[in-house]
C-alpha cells in the first residue's frame, strides 16, 4: 500500500516527465509516431495555404467570406489538374446536381457553350439575344472575358465571368479560324429554352418502323424512365428497330447508365470502373430488358462522353 504522499509524488514525477517528453517532441515533430504525427501536427504546405487566405480575407479590398475563400481554393486546386472534365461544385451546385432542369432566367449573353483547351466553343446562338446582336457566331471560341484567360479554367469561372448586371458590359475575345476579335455585348436577361431530355418517334425506312430515340443526358436521377416509357410506346405502335441518338449527350451518372443500357441487354457487363485508389466495381445488366432483340444502332459524335459512352461500349 502506498500513502498520500508517495501517490501525489508519483504523480508529480509523471507530469515533470510527460512535460518534458511534449517539449522534446515538439522540437522533434518528425519523430512522433505516425498516427501522432498525423493528428497533431500541421504540414508546412496546410500552414502556407491557411496563411495565405487569412491574409486575403484581412487585406483585400473588398470583404469575402471563409466560405468563398474555401470555395475558390479547391476550385483553383481542380482547375490545377487541367482536366477539362474535373470540375468543383460548392454544395448548393452539388444538391442541385441531377434535377430535371426548368425554364430557366439569368443575365447573360445567349449562346450554348461546350468547354474546350482554348476556353469556350459556342454552339448555338439564342436568337435575338445580344451574342446575336453583336455577331457573335456557332463555331467561336471565346478565349477571354473582360481581360481574363480563359484557357484551363473551369466552365464555372468562365461563365461567371461573362454573366453579370442586365445593362452592363462584357468584353469578350474570340477566335474565328485564324482571326482574334473583341466583342462587347450587353447583358440581358435571357430566357434560355428548355429541350426535352427525351424524343422519341416512329419513322419508316424501305417500310420498316423504326424507333428513334433522342437521349440529351443521363445527368437526371430516373431519366431511364423516361427512357423506358418511350420505348414502350414505339414498341407498342410497331416499331421493328431501333436507332439510339447519344450526339452531343456529355453523360452523368453511371447508374442511369447501367439502367438505360439495361432496357437493350439481356444480361452481361454493362461497365467495370476502375481507380487508383477505388476498389473495382462492376455493374452489370439488371435482367429485364423491353428490347433485346430488335436491331439496334447507336448513334454518337465528338460529344458524346462519359456514360453516354459507357452505354454505347455495352
């Protein structure tokens, strides 16, 4: 049995030794045990990046909040990838990911854009809108706006560069071929139209009913319903084949996918994923197709991609 005072000693005996160990190792982080070093000690670069917005949201001009410093930083580490397919989304952009789009307003300049190297290739002209107006033209490639490069940059950035203020200006350079041109155009409010996610019709060759299907995205949750229920109508009036239209389909989710290509296919691989640092996963077909049968043609050009393309493979 030990008495009061060989306990309290004890103790102070413990505490001058663990002091003395802390002290030691904070002089010696890199000697820490792994999963101490991990949960105690900040890397220089975490201390370089947590300076560096500090001193932004301190001096900058105009105030900004952690949340937009935050934001810009991991969407300036993506961009850093210079993967024209990785892209940030804050979450009110993710909970808004695989929505059904609506008629949607905003103030802009009116064109359809697809991301490039360069910075944008616009693909459609909104009629009577100012990118109309001041000459703008399908095939242009934007490459700045208002002075700011758009080469390797997210879509996002680019795009808010160019919306602004209704009535405001925005200076936009474009290439044309060979030629560089500036254009400024006015913003206004644009009613962007809305295009069904699927289209689907009966049409005859050589006295053959043929269902074609025009499939914009797989970005939408449920969009294989859709999909399936087109499909059964044209069956239904007699369709004897089918034509599958993914042109200009950008892809989504893998599942619609899986789902989508299982409408055609009895059974089999749909997709094997594979990852650096993600185990493998294979979807497969889910066993009750509306037509495995039918003669079947996909069509596809430079814009297809992603699940799109994943579908097409099966």
């Amino acid at each position: 049995m030990r008495t009061p005072i060989e306990k309290s000693s004890l103790a102070a005996v413990a505490c001058v030794l663990l002091l003395v160990a802390g002290i030691w190792w904070g002089g010696h982080p890199a000697d820490l045990p792994s999963f101490l070093r991990n949960a105690f000690v900040s890397s220089s670069q975490d201390t370089t990046v947590d300076q560096a917005l500090a001193d932004i949201e301190q001096d900058y001009y105009r105030r900004l909040s952690a949340t937009q410093l935050e934001n810009g930083a991991i969407s300036g580490a993506v961009a850093s990838l210079n993967d024209p397919y990785a892209d940030y989304e804050t979450p009110q952009q993710f909970r808004n990911f695989g929505k059904a789009p609506a008629a949607s307003r905003f103030s802009g300049i009116g064109v359809e854009i697809k991301l490039v190297s360069r910075g944008l290739l616009v693909q459609e002209v909104f009629p009577g809108s100012p990118a109309a107006d001041g000459g703008l033209k399908a095939g242009d490639v934007i490459v700045a706006g208002d002075g700011k490069r758009f080469a390797g940059r997210p879509v996002s950035f680019s795009t808010g560069v160019i919306r602004g203020p209704t009535g405001t200006l925005v200076r936009l350079t474009i290439e044309r071929g060979a030629r560089r041109l500036t254009l400024a155009l006015k913003r206004a409010v644009i009613n962007e139209p809305v295009m069904p996610l699927v289209a689907g019709q009966l049409v005859k060759v050589h006295g053959v009913k043929v269902a074609v299907i025009e499939l914009a995205t797989f970005e939408v949750s449920g969009i294989h319903t859709e999909v399936a229920t087109t499909l059964k109508r044209l069956l239904h009036e007699g369709a004897k084949a089918i034509v599958l239209d993914l042109r200009d389909n950008g892809g989504g989710l893998v599942r619609e996918a899986q789902l989508v290509a299982s409408l055609f296919i009895r059974h089999g691989v749909i997709v094997t994923t594979r990852g650096r640092a993600q185990p493998v996963q294979t979807l497969d077909a889910t066993g009750d197709p509306l037509a495995p049968t039918q003669p079947m043609a996909v069509l596809v050009n430079g814009d297809t991609a992603s699940a799109a393309e994943i579908v097409t493979g099966a």
